[in-house]
C-alpha cells in the first residue's frame, strides 16, 4: 500500500514537471527543488497521506530537517538563495550580501557557522554575537511569505495571520515552510572587538572551587549594568582539562581595553594563557573570524558531517547557584581525569571527545530578554541567563558509541541536578534521546505548547508537517 501510494505521489509531481529524486537514484545526494515547486510538492504529499519537512541548510542534530523517519518527503530548499535584503536561507550567503549591498554597513544577528539554513536557525531562535545587542535572529523576522499544509501561499506578519505568525517564530517546522523572509536589519558597528582568553586546565590549576568562584564573578559581572551593557556578547568554553571565555564587544578598542578586559580577567584566580587575545576588526571580518576559517560563501552541494549528539539546557536568570556549579564542575573534573588507556587502546574502543558551551543570553540590558519586544512568538525561554550545549562527537567512520551518550546525559544531569526542575532546553540543539512529550515540556512548556496545538489542528489538521517530535 505504501509503494502504491508513493507511485501515485511521485506521478503527479512529475505530470506537473516537479523535480523529483528519490533514494537509488544516481543525484540523490544532490537533490534540489525550485521555488515555485515548493506549493505543488507539499499540496501532492497532503493528497497522498505522507508527512512533509523542510531541509534548508541540512544542520538538524536529529535530522528531522529530513523527516526523522523513513518515508518522508523532503523539500530541498538550498537553491533558494535569491536575496533582495529579505531573502536568503544560508548564514554565510546573508552575511556577505548584507555587508556588500550594504557598503558593509548593514547587518543581522544570526549564528557562526556559514553553511546553517537560515530557515531553521530563524524560526527557531538563533544565537549569535549581536543578539544581546539587537535580539535573537528570530526576532528580525517582520513577516514570512509560507506555504501551508494544503499547498496555499500565505503572507503573514503580526497584524495579518497572527496565529501562523506565532507558530512559525519557534515551531515553524509543524505548521510550513517558508519561502521568504522579510528580516529587519541594523546598521553595522563601525567597530569590533573579537576577544578570547584561555586559562587551560583551570579547573586542576585552582581545585574546583577556583572554577565555581569565577563562574560566579562572572554571573555578577554581567548583571553590572556600569560595566556590561547590550553590546557585550560572550561564551564560556569547556572541555577536557580546557576553560576559556570569547566573545564579540560592538564599541571601540578604548572601552574595551579600559573597562571590558580588566572586568572579565578579575572573574579568574589565574592569568589567561600568553598570546593575542583580541583584535579589532571590520564587521565582515568579524563574520569570517567567527566562522573559524570556514569560507562565508557556501556551495548548494555542501557535505560536511559530524558524527555527534547533544544536549542542552536553558539557565534561567539569575543563573547558576553555587551548589549547581559544583555540582557540574566537579564532574567535569572527573570525567577529565586522565585515562588509564594507552592512546591505541583509546582509538580501538572508540573514545568520544566532548566540549560544552555556555553563551551568555541575559544579563544587564540584554535585547534576548527585553520584555517590550516587537512582536510575539511561541520561542518560551526569554528569561535566560546561559544556553548551554553539551556536545559529544566520535569518529565518523566508526558507530557512534553509548558511551557517547552517557557522557553528554552525565554532563546535564551534573548541570541541572540542583536546579530545582527550573531549566529547559533549546530547540535548534534538537535531542533524539528525548520522547515527543518530553521534549515539548523541555522546548515549549504548557502555555505555549497549549495555543500551538490549536493552531495545528485549525492549519495542518491532517498532519502533514511531521516529525518525531513535531506539534500534533
């Protein structure tokens, strides 16, 4: 029955001259779709009962961008890059065009990596160095052009379609696709200071509680509203016998050296490791820096892969207690203990590597959390201080091993253990460990989840956008 239903599906996408590539076929891995074949594919899937996704840049943790399951149909947007200031569904793309249309004066908050899809990285928060400044990508959306679960194009903004407006800023992928952003952009800095300090195995130089103490400077440094305002964006990098802080300052080299730097370096019981820290640069280098080396300019065709899973949790204001980076710390220190293995033995078994970030959300004068924002959104977690991600990665020619998992769960459950059940986490770090149920308490929370749940029913009653923890 399956098959049949397929064949039918595929035939009329065909009679109506839509690209069709299925897995077998010599160009599976490069499989596009057009623009104005977006409409035709989603309307043919609801016809024949098979659920639909969108794949824009191909960077979902859990693939879900691909269905998340066997036998769903995956709309390729990757050559909608068309840009007239509002369209464009790679970061890198974007970036460049804003800085050369622009005079590199014009500019957006989004995230590092060049090659995201703008189409989930934006409906679904979107993190980045000027978010403190100028809020979360999701926040530049001022309307969408989508196409619905019965095919239909719609335009939507506040105003007009508020529901569909509410739902696609935060859980786009249960309820369309879109197929145009109107974004709202800013005018680039005419400075900018990326910085970074390493303090290595800080946690084993200065005991545990050396590590609790700076983390707690910190949380108070960031809430100092004579030092810290909007334009000061950070994240607290972690890992194995590693400690380090980098960020982004949208103000001349002055401040920042007079008043930022000595702030920061007061937080630690120890000097950062020796060498250039910081530098000032033009906002489109500043793009190119933090894209670490990765070109900003993407090809359709990009491949790369990681063979990883992660997790993570949204620390509410005012941040963490003294008992909960403990907690953590002290973990951390165990895990990072040194191996009794020899280093061919660790390559046998397989040994995954891990690293965790902690990027500063709130604080003093943060636009993340700013209550008076522009417009609405089903994105729940405008109270937080930290974001944090706990990512585990293992050889990519090898199975991804449990201990893998075990290790990022440990690293969680180390953060949250005496969090009181006050944390969550964040979409755009999809967990495949977690049920359909768990996951909307963790994403969307009961008053949220509640409205969009409505609004599935009336827009996409049968269905069609799904996946394993999509709205239903």
């Amino acid at each position: 029955m399956a098959m049949e239903t397929n064949t039918l599906f595929f035939n009329e996408l065909r009679e109506k001259d839509v690209s069709v590539v299925k897995a077998g076929d010599l160009d599976w891995e490069d499989y596009t779709t057009t623009y104005n074949e977006v409409r035709s594919a989603v309307a043919a899937a609801g016809r024949h009962g098979l659920q639909v996704q969108a794949r824009s840049g191909g960077h979902s943790y859990t693939s879900f961008s691909h269905g998340g399951r066997d036998g769903a149909v995956v709309v390729d947007l990757r050559h909608l890059q068309n840009i007239d200031v509002r369209h464009d569904h790679r970061l890198g793309c974007l970036g460049t065009f804003q800085a050369k249309v622009g005079g590199g004066r014009l500019a957006i908050p989004h995230g590092t990596c060049p090659s995201v899809g703008v189409g989930g990285h934006f409906t679904h928060g979107g993190y980045g160095h000027a978010s403190r400044a100028w809020g979360l990508a999701m926040d530049q959306i001022v309307a969408m052009d989508v196409v619905l679960a019965n095919g239909n194009l719609v335009y939507t903004e506040a105003g007009i379609n508020p529901d569909l407006f509410f739902a696609m800023r935060g859980a786009a992928e249960s309820f369309g696709i879109v197929v145009n952003f109107h974004l709202r952009l800013h005018r680039a800095p005419d400075e900018t200071i990326r910085w970074k300090y390493e303090f290595g195995d800080l946690i084993g130089d200065t005991g545990v509680q050396g590590a609790v103490s700076a983390m707690l400077e910190l949380q108070k440094l960031v809430h100092d509203g004579s030092v810290v305002d909007r334009n000061l964006s950070f994240g607290v990098d972690l890992g194995e016998r590693r400690f380090g802080i980098s960020g982004a300052y949208m103000g001349s080299s002055d401040d920042f050296e007079a008043k930022i730097e000595p702030a920061i370096l007061r937080c630690f019981p120890k000097e950062p490791n020796k060498g250039i820290v910081w530098e000032e640069l033009a906002w489109l280098d500043n793009l190119r820096s933090q894209a670490g080396g990765e070109p900003l300019l993407q090809k359709s065709s990009y491949k790369g892969r990681s063979n990883f899973f992660a997790k993570s949790v949204t620390v509410p204001e005012p941040g963490l207690s003294a008992a909960a980076l403990t907690s953590y710390f002290e973990h951390i220190a165990t895990i990072s203990a040194p191996s009794c293995l020899e280093p061919e033995e660790e390559e046998e078994q397989n040994q995954p590597g891990w690293f965790a970030i902690m990027d500063l959300y709130g604080g003093a004068d943060s636009q993340i959390n700013n209550t008076a924002r522009l417009f609405p959104d089903s994105y729940p977690h405008r109270d937080s201080l930290w974001v944090a991600q706990h990512y585990v990665f293992a050889d990519e020619d090898k199975p991804f091993p449990a201990s893998g998992l075990e290790l990022a769960e440990g690293l969680n459950e180390a953060m949250t253990r005496h969090m009181d059940g006050r944390c969550a986490a964040y979409i755009n770090y999809t967990d495949s460990s977690l049920s359909r149920e768990q996951a909307h308490a963790l994403y969307y929370g009961d008053e949220v989840l509640d409205r969009l749940r409505t609004i599935k029913k009336r827009l996409d009653p049968r269905n069609v956008f799904a996946h394993p923890q999509s709205i239903v």
